[in-house]
C-alpha cells in the first residue's frame, strides 16, 4: 500500500469531529485488478470507471510496505466492526487503511506530522477523539482466518501470473482429506470455493493448523449433508428444529443437527444442563453472532 | 517517560477520566468572590466561590448586575446553547455556584477564550462590575506516544499532538507497561516502515494488555493487534 486511500466513509466521525478533514484528492482510472463488479464493504457496487483517491501522506513511501493489505471482507461478521478506509493495494480491492474493532483502532499511514498531509493530521487527531472514552470496550477474540481467505486466493494474482494463491498456500490450508478433493489451479479453486465453502470450519485444535500455516480448514459433512451453511442463522434454527425432534426428521439428520450445534455454539454460551435448545434460542436470540474469526462460533455478541 | 516540550502552557488537566481542563482566569480586582473556570470540549464551567454575606445575581431583579459570560467569536469555540445559571434565591446566589455554557469547537485543538462580567454584592452595597477573562484550551486528554526509540520521529509527533490541545506522554516499546496504559485516555502505538524496525519487534509482540484504547500504526500497529487477540490485522495475505 502507498500514501493514498479510497472509498473514505466521509460522514463518520473520524473525518468531522472535531476538525473537518480536507484531502487533496487525485483522480485516476479503476485499475485493472479492481476489476468492474468487485465490490467491498466501502464499494457495495464496485469501483466507478473513474475514481478518486486521498491523499493522506505527502509522497510515496520508498520502498515496500508489506502490512497495510488487510482485507476487509474478512471482518464483516464481527459486530461493530468499522470500515473507514481502502488502502491503494496493488493486490485487490478490498484492502483496509482505517478500521476499528472493539477499543483498537488501525491507522495503515504514517503517523509522522512530516509526512502527513492537512487531512491526514486532522484525521489522525480526529481518530484519539474518537478512541477516547472507548475504554474497556469488549470485541470478539482472534482464534484463526476466516474462510474468506479462499476466496481471496480465487482472484489474487489471477490477471498477473501470480499462481501459488491456488497451487501452494490453497491446498496446504486444507487437512489431509480435503485435500484430495482439490485441484490446484484457479478453476480448481473456483469449483472447490463454490461447492464447499459455506460449509469449512477451523480453530478447533491442532488438525486445523501446521507447521506453516496457523489456519486449516476442514469441510462439515454434517452440515453439508443438512444443506445448511454454517454461519447462517438460518441454519442455526433448522439445527435446533431437527434437533428438537417430533417433525418426522430421520434419526440421521437429527444426530447430524446435534452435532452441527454441539460444533457451533459456543461452550460458554451453550444450554444449561436440562435446557432444551428451543427454550436456550429463545432466550438468546438477539444476542447471538456467528463469527468465523472467533473460531467459527455462534457466541454472545459482546458488543450488546 | 518525558513531558512534550511544546505542551499548552495554559492547560492543566484536573480530572483526566472527564478531561476537564481548568482554564487560566484573569480577574484584575477580585473582591470577595474566588473565580475559577473549567472547560470540556462540550461545557464551559464558570465557578463563583461568594464571601460570606456576599451575593451575586443569576438573573436581573434590579440588583446588581447579573453575571454573563460569552466567547470571543474568533477563538475556535462557539456557543451550543444559552448560558446555564445556577439556582437562586429571589435572583441572588450564595456561597459557591456554577455557570454552564454549552459549546462545541470548531477545530481540534482550539483555544477557549471567553469574557465573564460579574458583580458581587452584600446587603448593603455593590462592588463594581468585574470583567474576568478565560482562556485555555478544553479537550485536551492524556495520550502516551509509544515509540521504537525516542527520537526526531517521536519528537516531531508528541509536539504535533500537544500543539493540538493532548496532554502527550513519550515512551518505547521497551518500556510501556500496564500502569503507563491505563493511565491515559488513548494510546498511540507509532510504527516506522516495514525494515526500519529493527530489535523492537519483540518488545511489540509483548506489548502489555490495557483497557485503554489503542490507536496501532502500521507494520507494528498490525502485530500489536494481532498479538493481543483481536482479528482485524491477521488477514494480510
């Protein structure tokens, strides 16, 4: 990433209060990597053929700067997670610069009065403003990638040549058994993301990390089985119905929905002894999250 | 830890967890009545300390004057509502009472300035109407700068931050600990650019957990987070 950043969420606080933030702004052509009809949190629909950018350091840094190329679409599940920024990635769209979640804020620019620009400063004093009073406040826990990242492998590098996304890191993030059902290209990646993503999980152990990577993913077949991706809420419902019996369901499906909720509820949130889901779902309902960096867990959402 | 240079002289911050700065009053011929005054970036608090037998007036009952209080229009604040007297009795107030201005300011790290006209009285007589000037710089709050090495770099933030209004802190990352943390209202985690971090890094993966907010810039910015549990840096591919 460079000195400049997109996509501002220019009505937040963070550009208003309490300076007005004034950028200088360039404009430029969607570059090829952004191709027409990606979209990202901060561009539900896609880059216009022309758009612009802030700048938020006076000049291009030298040299490379490997860690403000977050993608963003990995945290939408997190709640009160906050988007403010694009960085200028020459990777892909969808690179954080600003972010918050919980009482951490990430400033991906210099915070060198120096090398700031007017609307840099007036953000960066704006963002203590902001964080001030945010004491204490509770987010999710980190516990591994999201499944997010598959996807990301299916389009990164795929107009430059770059190829270990799909041949290399792809197939080692998956355990033994599903590697075989993975072929190593970008078609093979495509084809594996649409059938099984809305069905991996990780986080649960030592079979879901290796030497190299701290994420591996395993597919559910229970879940699978049912239909029923796993972060929907949906799903979630038809579990606890299954589970719940007396709906003529096979004695396979309800032993596969007791397991999917065994797997997916959180342990400190799960039902007390003699608590029947129904009754546990009731009581909880809107407060429950599914989260894939948590661990790919429904848990209480702590922000409420 | 070392005090930026460049600190508002004029702020004092007396009660950090509301950032309330105390604001330097000028009152050339103070007679019975102690004035001080106090600010947050929302409220402007003037407080009258009356001698006893003496009263001044919170609204006119055709007494002495009653006190008023109003910005100078080309400091960076401005007025968010009417001046807030304190109760009184048939118009007079006693012993020690409050004023309250709503404002909001119109740039960060502005200064107050503001003119009180005030005039103290017993039963008997008045003294002359008394003009107080305000000024400081409300909003202020106490930030700790973490930095790889106190240096140019740290130098130049800690003076740009002070310069706007926050009571700035400097330490390194081999230093900051718990107590340092929490002691400020935001903390503010610098980063030089990827390999010119050299020998800090480890000192960063340790960083101490705090309640206080953190404000993570850059390469370190995305290991502190990381480090401390929480996703949103782990995604860089």
């Amino acid at each position: 990433m460079d000195h400049l950043g997109h996509g501002l969420a220019l009505q937040h606080e963070i550009f208003r209060s309490p300076g007005e933030a004034k950028f200088d702004w360039v404009e430029r052509e969607r570059p090829a990597h952004y191709a027409a009809g990606d979209t990202s949190p901060l561009y539900p629909d896609g880059v216009p053929a022309t758009y612009r950018l802030a700048k938020f350091e006076e000049g291009k840094p030298s040299g490379w700067n490997p860690t403000i190329v977050s993608h963003e679409g990995f945290f939408t599940d997190v709640p009160g997670f906050e988007n403010l920024a694009e960085g200028n990635s020459a990777k892909m769209l969808g690179s954080l610069s600003l972010a918050r979640q919980g009482r951490y804020f990430y400033w991906g620019y210099s915070a060198d009065p120096a090398e700031l620009t007017d609307g840099a400063e007036t953000t960066l004093v704006n963002v203590l403003h902001y964080m001030r009073g945010r004491r204490a406040e509770a987010t999710v826990p980190y516990v591994c990638k999201t499944r997010k990242i598959l996807w990301v492998y299916t389009v990164l590098g795929k107009d430059t040549g770059y190829r270990r996304g799909v041949e290399e890191h792809f197939l080692n993030q998956l355990t033994e058994r599903w590697r075989a059902t993975y072929t190593p290209s970008f078609a093979g990646a495509q084809e594996w993301v649409a059938k099984y993503q809305p069905y991996v999980f990780s986080g649960r152990g030592e079979q879901h990390r290796n030497g190299r990577y701290q994420t591996v993913f395993e597919v559910d077949e229970d879940a699978m089985a049912l239909g029923t991706p796993n972060n929907l809420r949906a799903s979630l419902e038809r579990w606890i119905a299954l589970a719940a019996g007396g709906g003529g369901e096979s004695a396979a499906d309800r032993e596969r929905a007791e397991r999917c909720l065994a797997r997916y509820v959180h342990p400190d949130i799960a039902p007390a002894a003699g608590e029947g889901w129904p009754a546990w779902y009731e009581a909880r309902r809107d407060h429950l999250v599914f989260v894939d960096s948590a661990g790919f867990y429904w848990l209480a959402d702590p922000t409420r | 830890m070392i005090r930026a240079a460049a600190l508002a002289t004029l702020l004092v911050v007396v009660a950090p967890l509301v950032a309330q700065a105390r604001l330097s009053v000028s009152v050339p011929h103070a007679q019975d009545c102690d004035v001080r005054a106090t600010a947050t970036d929302r409220e402007l608090r003037l407080e009258l300390r009356l001698a006893d037998g003496f009263h001044a007036y919170a609204r006119d009952v055709g007494g002495g004057g009653p006190v008023t209080l109003k910005l100078d229009p080309a400091c960076g604040y401005e007025a968010a509502g009417p001046l807030l007297p304190p109760a009184d009795k048939g118009g007079k107030v006693f012993g020690a009472a409050v004023w309250r201005l709503p404002i909001r300011p119109q740039r960060a790290g502005a200064e107050l300035r503001a003119t009180a006209w005030l005039q103290v009285c017993d039963e008997l007589m008045c003294h002359a109407p008394e003009r107080v000037e305000l000024s400081g710089r409300p909003g202020g709050f106490p930030v700790l700068l973490v930095s790889g090495a106190r240096d140019e770099r740290s130098g130049r933030i800690a003076d740009f931050l002070a310069a706007r209004g926050l009571d700035v802190d400097v330490t390194t990352y081999a230093e900051a600990t718990a107590a340092m943390c929490e002691r400020a209202e935001v903390v503010l985690c610098d980063s030089k650019r990827f390999r010119e971090t050299a020998k800090v890094r480890e000192h960063v993966l340790a960083f101490p957990q705090t309640t206080t907010p953190i404000v993570a810039v850059g390469f370190f910015g995305t290991e502190l987070v990381e480090a401390h549990g929480v996703a949103m840096t782990s995604g860089y591919v």
